[in-house]
C-alpha cells in the first residue's frame, strides 16, 4: 500500500495483503463481528470452487481502507478498513486456523511461515502483534483465538481487551477451524502437510480482490454508497465517530468511557439517525463554505488534524473535537426538530421560532449557525439578528408561495456569512443574484391571489401563521391536527355551479382564498356541502379562529366574495412577510 492524494485500485490477494508491514484496523465502535455459518459457508464454497479445480482464482469483491500512516524501517504502516471487515477478519482467522492445523499435521516451518510472514508484524515496534486489529469490543474474543493457534508466537496487548470473552467471533472461529481442517485430511483422517500446502496456496494466492485505497479528495461514506447499493449504508456518523476515537485506540478503558460518557450522548441528542446525518455538511460548511457535499468528512477530519494535531494528548484532542462538533447542534436541532433555542431571547427568539415553524430548508443553515455564534458570542444583538432572520423568512416564503425552484440557494447561503456577516442591507442584497429572486410586493400580491397554494409545501405553515396572528401565547398547541379545507369543493356540485363557472372554479379552487384550516374530523364532515350547510355545521364544531370569521362573515360564498378574502390576504402577507428593499 502506498499513501496518495488520489483514489487507487489495484488487484491484490491475501499473500500481497498480509506481507506487508501494514497493520489494519477495524474502525474501534464499527459493527462488531457479525458473520453467522451461512455467510462463512459461502465463503468456504467460493474456496472449494478454486480447491476443486472449477475455477483458477476466485474474486471475492473490493476492499476499501483509508491510509493513517506509512510504514517506517521500526514501525508498521497503518490503515483503516472502511469496507471488507467481515471479510478480512473471516480470513485472517481462517489462516489462524490453518496456521494450528499446520502444526497438527507436523508441518511446523509451514505452520511458523503462516505466522512470522503474513499473520504477525516484523517491526520493532510491535513485533509478534498481529497485523489485524479487530473493533474494540472483538478484542478478547480475538486475542484468545490468536494466542490459542499461534501459541508461543503471537503477543497481545492484554489492556486493550475488552468486550466479552465469547460470542460471534469464537463461534465462528470453531466453525473456521472445522472447515480448515475438513479440507486438509488425508485418506486415513489425519492432517495431510500437502493438503496445508494446496490450502495455503488457495489463501494466499488464489483468492483475488479490488484494493481502494482512498486519497484525500475522497469521502469514504461516497465509496462505500457506491461498492454497496444493496448493503447498509455507512453513514458520516459512523465516520465521524471513528474519526474522533480512533485517538484513543490505544487506551481501550478511555475509548470505552468517552464513547459512553462524550459521544453516545452527542448522538442520541439528536432525535433520530437521518436527523444526525444532516447536521454534518451545514456544520461544515461553518468552516469551510468551499467544500461539496461529498467532501465534509475529509474536510472536518483535516480541520481536526490541523488544529488539534497529534501532539496534543489524545483525550484532550477528542474533547476539543467534540467542543468543534458540538457548537452547532442546539441551533440545528431547533430548527430542524423545533427544541427550544438555548441562548436566544426576545424579539430573535420569536423570529428563529418562525423560522423553525417554516421548517426552513437546510440550505440557510450554514449562515443561521454563524449567525446564532455570533449572537452568544454577543458579538451581534437580538434586533439586528431577529431583522436577518425575518428578511430569510420572508426570501423563503415568497418564493415557496410563488412556486420558485430553490435551486441556487446553496450557493446563495453557503458563504453568505462571509459576504455579508450581520449587516442587514448586506444580507439582503446577497439574497438575490442574477438568477435568484426575491419576489416583489406586487409578484408576491399576484401569488397569494391566483396560486395553487394547496399544492405547495409551504401550505400549512402560511395558514396556521394567519391563525397565530388571532391567537394569544401557545394556544395552537393544544388544536387537533390541522387539514386544510376546500370552501369552495374540490368536486363542485349542485347549487355551487349555479354561481361557479368552471372558469372560476379552476381560477380559484386551489388558492389560499378558499382555502381554511379544520380538523380532519370536521373536514370529513363537511365533505361538499352547500355554503348554508357548511355554515350551519361548523360555525359551532371548528376552533380555528380564521375559519370561524370566514362563516360568520360570508353570507354567501361566491367568485367575488374570494377576491374580496384573497385582497385581504395579500395585505395581511405582505406585512407578515415583507421585504426590506420596499
């Protein structure tokens, strides 16, 4: 293996593999060993095809490690396995096994080459380990097998044990060691020094594989997506995770207390995986705003390098790493999950409350990060921040209600805080570029009068934003689930028809004019009553205030009667969302 800036692949066997003076690591909190006889089994049947003489070599799949450091003329290289652990580690124990089985059937130099060659590191530094490091929970499974078929010529490191002293491993490990020995029996059932040979020679030799080794332009979660379409992903939280404790790998009583006690807590604030999984590249972006999507990892993981280097005492590099990590989650979390905001007051906290009620898309969370440091930082006061954040909210808003494609707008947040920082004027003059519009008063009046509001996403929040504005202190928390209600039927029948055109049914069916918060009770109830009718109903069985004011005002529900209601909309919008240009 050598170190690269770029991504290379290259055929390699087990003999290529494990000769050289590399060491792999299995990521320390990575899945544990997982494989059951039926994964163990087919790998044996890939073997046989080759031992049977049906095939010549076997390609067994691609093997995907990230280079940590090269080898030196006292120490072993080192490499993290990021795809292929089940696979290596099946194999690593199967020459274990036949390593043992070697030295049953008197072949001793056979049994002592498996060892001192391909399973046992030659340097210096960490002569007799083995070359293959397991998760940090496999370790005494895996130092047991290991000192148990090499005996006399393995070492372990016995305080980096932890994890229990049986389980899928050691099961595996027994079934291993039945089908290393099953294949090399003689005729009379004893272990045949040639049947070790042939198997050797199909292990080492004949078992082929695509080697990846990643290069610094590379996210490993990318190539792992890539080589495993059908498989369970493998997340930037699981990269991240073994990124920050791969520090600690040789304390494995630190590891297992800061993973209990530093990072399980920072993931499970976080309300669910997906939810974890999206804070990272915004996080990101708060440090680099040039990075891609596919770039966060490696661009966090070199920020952390730089900046918490290795000469820093490794518990001390994981806590400043996760202090980095940290900063932004409460900001994130309420805006993603609606938390409360710690540290946010007044009139900012009422406009980062809306802006969390919007369900904002995360494309402004790179700028809303900085934006809310800063405020803690108190380095930018609540009026000025609560203005920035209003203007987004009404950018956002307009154009959700206009229809307008949020493409661009990555571009547009991801360095805005570097463009314009907390100045107002700046921040709203950044927002629109030569294809990015913020809809005027008189495009935004044109929208809320004739568009299909009931098909757009920004639906519920704008008519429950209308029906906060009749409501005092937190009184929508206790409504039933809100629908939204058609006053004029989608499906007019009857008496509408007589003062509906199907001109004016298409023109104003789907807009916000006709449109009324109910619950899904009542709106089951309503169905496509007549006006008087529906009047009669739900004048005394809705809760929603808008609604209500809408029965009792409306005698009649007609064509003019809803451009009457959308003018008084688009008054009401335009101050509830205006922007600061006007």
């Amino acid at each position: 293996m050598a170190t690269s800036e770029q991504l290379a692949a290259d055929p390699v066997t087990l003999h290529q593999l494990f000769s050289a003076d590399n060491i792999l690591r299995c990521p320390l909190f990575q899945r544990p060993y997982v494989w059951k006889s039926e994964n163990i089994n087919r790998l044996w049947d890939d073997i046989d095809s080759v031992l049977d003489g049906q095939c010549d070599v076997r390609f067994l799949g691609a093997l995907v490690f990230d280079n940590e450091s090269a080898s030196t003329s006292s120490a072993p290289g080192s490499y993290w396995v990021i795809d292929g652990q089940q696979r290596l580690t099946t194999l690593y124990l199967s020459l274990c096994a036949l390593a043992l089985v070697a030295r049953e059937a008197d072949a001793a130099d056979a049994s002592d080459s498996l060892a001192e060659e391909y399973l046992l590191s030659r340097k210096s530094t960490s002569r007799q380990m083995p070359k293959l490091y397991p998760t940090l929970r496999d370790t005494r499974q895996f130092n047991q097998i290991v000192l148990s078929a090499l005996a006399g010529k393995a070492r372990v490191s016995q305080a980096r044990e932890t994890g229990d002293s049986s389980g899928a491993m050691s099961v595996a490990y027994e079934l291993i060691k039945r089908s290393v020995r099953d294949r090399c029996l003689d005729a009379d059932g004893k272990a045949s020094p040639e049947a070790v040979a042939k198997l050797r020679e199909v292990l080492l030799e004949r078992l082929e594989f695509v080697e990846i080794r990643l290069g610094q332009r590379h996210d490993a979660n990318e190539v792992f997506d890539r080589l495993n379409k059908e498989g369970a992903r493998l997340g930037i939280v699981d990269l991240v995770r073994n990124e920050v404790l791969k520090r600690l790998r040789d304390d494995p009583a630190a590891a297992e207390e800061v993973y209990a006690s530093t990072w399980r807590p920072f993931e499970t604030g976080f309300d669910s995986l997906d939810s974890m999984e999206g804070y990272f590249f915004p996080h990101a972006l708060t440090r680099d705003s040039s990075i891609t999507k596919s770039r966060t990892f490696n661009s966090l993981a070199k920020r952390w390098l730089s900046s918490h280097g290795t000469a820093a005492n490794p518990a001390e590099q994981v806590e400043a790493i996760m202090n980095d990590l940290r900063e932004h989650v409460g900001v994130y979390r309420h805006l993603k999950d609606g938390t409360p905001l710690p540290g946010a007051h007044g009139e900012y906290a009422e406009a980062m409350s809306a802006l969390s009620r919007m369900r904002a898309p995360s494309v402004v969370f790179p700028y809303i990060f900085s934006l809310h440091s800063a405020v803690l930082a108190t380095e930018v006061d609540g009026k000025t921040a609560a203005n920035i954040v209003r203007t987004i909210e009404s950018f956002l808003f307009r154009r959700a209600l206009s229809g307008m494609e949020p493409t661009g707008l990555h571009a547009v947040f991801k360095g805005l805080w570097n463009v314009a920082g907390a100045v107002e004027a700046d921040v709203r003059r950044s927002l629109e570029t030569k294809t990015i519009k913020f809809p005027n008063d008189a495009e935004f009046d044109i929208s809320i009068r004739s568009a299909p509001m009931y098909s757009r996403k920004i639906r519920n929040f704008a008519m429950l934003e209308l029906e906060r504005s009749f409501t005092k202190g937190d009184v929508l928390s206790s409504f039933p689930e809100m629908t939204a209600d058609h006053l004029l039927p989608q499906t007019a029948k009857d008496a509408w028809r007589e003062k509906f055109t199907q001109n004016d049914i298409d023109q104003w069916r789907d807009t916000w004019a006709n449109l009324v918060p109910l619950s899904g009770k009542a709106n089951s109830e309503k169905g496509s009553r007549s006006w008087s009718e529906a009047r009669k109903l739900l004048r005394t069985e809705t809760v929603f205030s808008t609604t209500k004011r809408v029965l009792d005002r409306y005698e009649d529900w007609t064509p003019e009667s809803l451009s009457e209601r959308a003018g008084e909309l688009s008054a009401w919008a335009i101050s509830r969302w205006p922007d600061t240009k006007s």
